[in-house]
C-alpha cells in the first residue's frame, strides 16, 4: 500500500513499484495499492477504512483461513538448530 503523492525521498511510490514488481517477478503472491491524493501519513477517512480493509483481508486470507504449513526437513533441522521445535 502506498500513497499516489508520497513525496518522503526514503519511500517514493516508485521504489515500492520496483519492489512489487521483483517480488512478483520471483513468482511471489503480492498484491499492490495505491492509496489517491495521499502521502506519507494517511488522513482521509475514506483511505483509512480502505486500509483497515485490506489488513482485514490479509489477516483472513493468510493467517486465520491459512492452513498448517508445510516444513522440510531442511526447516526442521534449522528449528531445532534454534533451540525451537
């Protein structure tokens, strides 16, 4: 999620396009929003139901709807490497 007029020089817009892009590039589930007449800080009301929205949405999506992951043997030997699992 980004601001359209985001003009904090640590965070412009297209720096978190490039970013979408390499990670959807590498084949990973990403999903990119751009927030109208924003910046840095959100203050409309209506962007921050939005974004309230989309934290709802992901939460469902891959956390509460998500099923146990599955591990390797390769995970279960770092765990244990951890001192966890």
């Amino acid at each position: 999620m980004h601001g359209e007029v985001d003009h904090n020089q640590g965070t412009l817009p297209i720096q978190t396009e490039r970013f979408y892009l390499a990670l959807k590039g590498h084949g990973a589930r990403v999903r990119y929003v751009t927030l109208p007449y924003e910046s840095h800080r959100y203050a409309s009301r209506e962007t921050l139901l939005h974004v309230a929205a989309e934290f709802v949405t992901w939460f469902d999506r891959y956390v509460k709807g998500a099923g146990p992951r599955a591990t390797t043997a390769t995970g279960k030997r770092a765990m244990r490497e951890c001192g966890s699992g």
